[in-house]
C-alpha cells in the first residue's frame, strides 16, 4: 500500500519541479532590477565603469542610466563580447531574458 502512494508522491514532485522552469519564463524580467544587481557594482554613479566612461567620453555619458543615445543590440553586444576593462558575460551569467530587459531598460524612451 505505501509503494503506491510513494509512487504517486514521487510523480508528482517530478512533475512540480519539471513545471517550475515554464513558470519562469513567463514572469516578466525586471530590467531596472537586474541592471542594479549584475551591472550596478560597476555602472552606478560610484562604480569603476562609471569612472572609466568618464574619463574617456565626459561626465554626460558616464552613467548609462541617463543615456539617451544607447541602443539596445550594442548594449547587448558590449555585454556577451566584453569591451576595454568591461568583463563579458556568459548566458549562464546573464541569460539572454535578463539581458534583454537590461538593454530595453537602458533604451527606454526619455
């Protein structure tokens, strides 16, 4: 009698587990979020990119937060090739969803 019910059990939570990633995906990825978290250490106004933009393009276009002139598939291509002191990132580091919101967040309309 316990083999069923352990059976039934074990099903189930396979299927659980199986249905969590489906469930992800269609949660919507919080573009500001992920920018502060992955990006943030270096992008925000105290950060080493920051200061490095600076330093080669002006005080106006060191934070990217406030950019206007940036667009989305250069902000995603700067991010998975890397650039000057600027590391990559892999899509295990930031999968593409996050990366996209990240680049949509940064393009927004004014």
């Amino acid at each position: 009698m316990a083999a069923p019910r352990l059976r039934v059990l074990m099903v189930t939570a396979l299927l659980a587990v199986t249905a969590l990633p489906a469930l992800a995906a269609d949660a919507p990825v919080d573009g500001k979020a992920v920018y502060a978290r992955r990006c943030g250490i270096c992008h925000l106004p105290d950060g080493g990119g920051t200061w490095m933009l600076e330093r080669r393009l002006g005080k106006a276009q060191s934070l990217l937060e406030l950019r206007t002139d940036l667009q989305a598939d250069y902000v995603k291509f700067v991010s998975r090739k890397g650039l000057n002191g600027m590391p990559r990132f892999t899509r295990v580091e930031l999968p593409d969803a996050d990366l996209d919101a990240v680049a949509a967040y940064l393009t927004r309309p004014g």
